[in-house]
C-alpha cells in the first residue's frame, strides 16, 4: 500500500506560503516516515497546479493512491493537519 502524500502548493513571493513553511516542517518531523511530503512551486509547476485546480496558495492537498482526500486552502495549522494525517494512515 502506498504512502499518503501531502503536496504544498505554494510561491516564492506569497507572505502566507512563508507562514505555511514552518508548520509543514513541524508535521514533517512527526509523519516523515509514514507521509510523503512534496513542495510545489506553482509559478514552475502550472501544469499540476491546473490539474489540482489550485486557485489560491497556499494550497495543501492530501492524497493516496491517485485520491484526493483532503484540501486546504490558506495557512493550516499543525493540529488540524496531524488530524487529517492520523485518518488517512
């Protein structure tokens, strides 16, 4: 079975992205073996931020085996995103 991967769409130039980095490192420390976590650059990567129809970021997406499970949408903090986590392991 394969493992959840939690994609962070965000921007160089986006304030709340910045924000977003630290949390994203604190949930890394606790899930890394279980979680894949990916970093998407949505100004490189169009074409995925398309098909993930990301209108803002940053925008998070938990997926496992091609599902989308949960999104969100703005800084989302460690609590709520361990949460979701812990359903989809």
């Amino acid at each position: 079975m394969s493992k959840p991967v939690l994609m962070d769409f965000s921007a160089t130039w986006c304030g709340p992205c910045r924000m977003q980095k630290p949390i994203l490192e604190e949930v890394e420390k606790k899930f890394k073996d279980q979680v894949e976590f990916k970093i998407i650059d949505v100004d490189q990567n169009r074409d995925l931020a398309k098909k993930y129809m990301v209108q803002a970021v940053p925008t998070l997406v938990i997926e496992k085996d091609g599902q989308v499970l949960k999104r969100f949408t703005g800084v989302t903090s460690a609590d709520v995103l361990s949460s979701e986590l812990k359903k989809v392991l």
